[in-house]
C-alpha cells in the first residue's frame, strides 16, 4: 500500500463510533499524530474542519490507544 496515495478519509466521530471510545478523548491521542501519520484536516464550506484520518491513520491511532490505555500517563501532555 502507497501511503501517499489516499483513497477515503474516515471523520473522528465516525472512527471514535466505530470503535467505542470518546470522541474527545481520542481527540487528545490523536493530538501525539502528524499528517505522515495520517491525521489530517476536511474543511466544508461553513466549517470550522474536522480532524479526520486515512486508512494508515486508523492503524496508527489504535497503536496510540493500546499504549496510551496500557500506561495512562506516558503520552500526557505537560501543562
């Protein structure tokens, strides 16, 4: 798979319904995630844009939510 090449774009509140979490919370993992990590931004006409992810994304994000639910303070921002 080209990672480069992205076929469909799946929207946070979808992904946090598709796999049971909060959408705010994964929003906070999803904050440790670059564009090359497949987190990027849809933007319509009227919005404000909403995070969104590629198939690759998915992937990487489910990575962050087992380390992140295995060691909850290992990926905590300090404020």
């Amino acid at each position: 798979m080209h990672i480069n090449k992205v076929q469909r774009v799946t929207t946070i509140n979808r992904v946090a319904q598709d796999l049971g979490e909060d959408e705010d919370w994964l929003s906070d993992v999803a904050s440790e995630m670059d564009a090359e990590d497949g987190r990027l931004w849809v933007y319509g006409v009227g919005e404000d844009g909403v995070m969104a992810f590629t198939d690759f994304g998915i992937e990487t994000l489910m990575e962050l939510i087992r380390i992140r639910k295995e060691n909850p303070h290992l990926l905590r921002r300090q404020d």
